[in-house]
C-alpha cells in the first residue's frame, strides 16, 4: 500500500490496483521457489515508466521485483485522457 500511495502521491501513477495476495512458484537461483505476493497493477503513461520502476526497486524488498509494461493499445478515450491529466503536472509533463 505505500507504494500504491507513492506512486499517487507523486503523479507518476493515475490508479493504483492492489490485487489479492497469491502464491508464485519461480526458480531463483539455482532452486525452486514459492513466496506469497501481492500483485499491483499501475496505471500511467509511457513516459513515466522510468520513474515507476525507480520508485518499485527503491522500496521493493525484492533483489529483482517482477516490472513489466503492458503498452496501452487501446481504451475507453474518456478513461485515458483521465490517466493523462491524473499524471501530469508542471514538474512532470
């Protein structure tokens, strides 16, 4: 949650979905893992990303948090020009 709220607080993020706690089973170094998380979904503009990720590995425990972006292909206008606005700001545009 204090990433979600970091994520707001700064406008690098629109929305912030804080998914149910799950279990994943990896492979890490050298063994078989399996770890509860809690995924997040971060809704933003592509020309955010760098500070998102800046942000997850400054406060994630994690040696290597799972990021990825999922490009925006298409969406409802309304809700994306929102995304737009929740993100921009003089010191962020």
């Amino acid at each position: 949650m204090s990433l979600a709220q970091k994520l707001i607080d700064e406008r690098v993020a629109a929305c912030v979905n804080v998914l149910a706690e799950c279990t994943s089973v990896y492979h890490w170094q050298g063994k078989n893992e399996s770890t509860a998380e809690v995924p997040v979904l971060v809704k933003t503009l592509a020309r955010h990303y760098g500070r998102v990720e800046e942000l997850i590995t400054s406060l994630h425990p994690y040696e290597l948090p799972e990021i990825i972006a999922v490009p925006i292909s298409n969406g409802l206008p309304a809700y994306l020009d929102w995304i737009a606005g929740e993100t921009s700001t003089p010191d962020n545009n």
